[in-house]
C-alpha cells in the first residue's frame, strides 16, 4: 500500500519552490515547469494543486509572508518602540539579497494585482497588514515619549509604507545606486523629521482642533 501523502504538506514544498524560482529568476521564471523542478516533483504533480501561474504566485507571497511575518514579530517585542521600528522597518528594506528577492515578489503583485482580482485581494490584506503594524508601533513610541504627540500615526505609518515601496523600486531598478548604508540613512532621515513632528509635510499631522500645527492654539 502507498504512503498517504501529506496535501498541506505538498502545497508548502510548491510554495517554497515557487519562492526559490522568484528570488532567482524573478517573475519572468516562474512558470509549472520551472517550479515542479526546483521541489523535485513532476508537472503533473504541481498541477494537482496550483492551476495557473497567478495561483503560484499568491502561494509564494504568502509562504513569504509567513517568513517575514514571524520575524517582524519577534523585532516588535523589542524596547524600546524605536528600537523596534528601526528593526521593523530593516526588515522591508531591501538591504540583503534575500530582501531583495522578496521585493521581486513584491513589484510582481503591482502589475499582476491590475488585472487578477484574486492577486490584487492578496496585495491589500498584505498592506493592511504592514500598516496597521507600523502605526502600533508608532503609537507605542508616542505613547513612551519618542515621537511628537502631534502626530497622527496612521498618517506617520502611510507616508513610512510610501518611502519603503520607493526605496525598494529604486533599488530593483538600479537607479541612484542607493546602497544598504543609504537606505538606512534615509530611513533615520524620516524618523528625525517624525520625532520632531514635522515629518517634512503637515499631511502627518493630526488636524483635529488643538493637535498639531492645522489646528487652532
């Protein structure tokens, strides 16, 4: 009699083949037969779970997700709050080559989210995850004193999402060779501005009557 196989246990090994095959090749090399190679299984046997390149796709993303998820965890238990959005937000960074294959996932799900409903669902629950974890920790580090109480940390945490997503396509794309040592500099640059409360736009503060510089003294 045949060993039963283990499904949940299959699909992770296609998920992280697929992973493996987009950190190397990018997206352009994530096709059934590259991926079936890279776990050691026929074509046949990857099509009995994933049907399409998108399906891979979003199975990826989130074995990824669960990757950097458990670890962005983990930073944010870390005192105080800065330290932790500091150690955060380096993990989104492209600052390794595995960071950087992370983001060739990512800038993947930009251009297939525009015509694929089920890829575009996947990218939104994975932003409404990111930034709600920032603006926890913003909040955390306002309520310990380290950021401006003027501040509106949803905002904070929006603009910080902006200037990640721009490091990271910059850095994919090669433009102003914008080395690890740069994109941490431009991340201390923002955090200044926001502990400061200016954030280098009023748009991240809070302009409710009495908070911060849109309101009336």
């Amino acid at each position: 009699m045949g060993r039963a196989v283990d499904h949940n246990q299959r699909r992770e090994i296609f998920a992280a083949a697929a992973l493996r095959v987009i950190m190397r090749d990018g997206i352009v090399g994530l096709t059934v037969r590259a991926v079936a190679k890279e776990a050691g299984f026929t074509t046949g046997a990857l099509t009995h779970y994933f049907h399409s390149k998108d399906q891979l796709l979003i199975e990826a993303s989130e074995h990824s997700a669960t990757l950097v998820r458990d670890r962005m965890e983990r930073a944010e238990k870390t005192h105080p709050t800065l330290d932790a959005i500091r150690k955060v937000v380096a993990l989104a960074l492209p600052l390794t080559p595995e960071t950087r294959g992370y983001w060739r996932i990512w800038v993947g799900y930009w251009e297939r989210s525009s015509y694929d409903d089920d890829v575009a669902r996947v990218m939104r629950l994975r932003y409404d995850e990111w930034r709600s974890r920032l603006e926890r920790l913003l909040s955390r580090a306002q309520l310990e004193g380290d950021l401006a109480p003027e501040v509106d940390p949803r905002q904070a945490a929006e603009a910080l999402i902006a200037l990640v997503d721009g490091i990271g396509v910059q850095v994919l794309l090669g433009v102003g060779r914008i080395s690890p040592k740069r994109q941490r500099a431009m991340f201390d640059l923002w955090l200044d501005a926001i502990r400061a409360g200016s954030g280098g736009s009023t748009s991240i503060v809070d302009p409710r009557p009495g908070r911060g510089t849109n309101g009336p003294t």
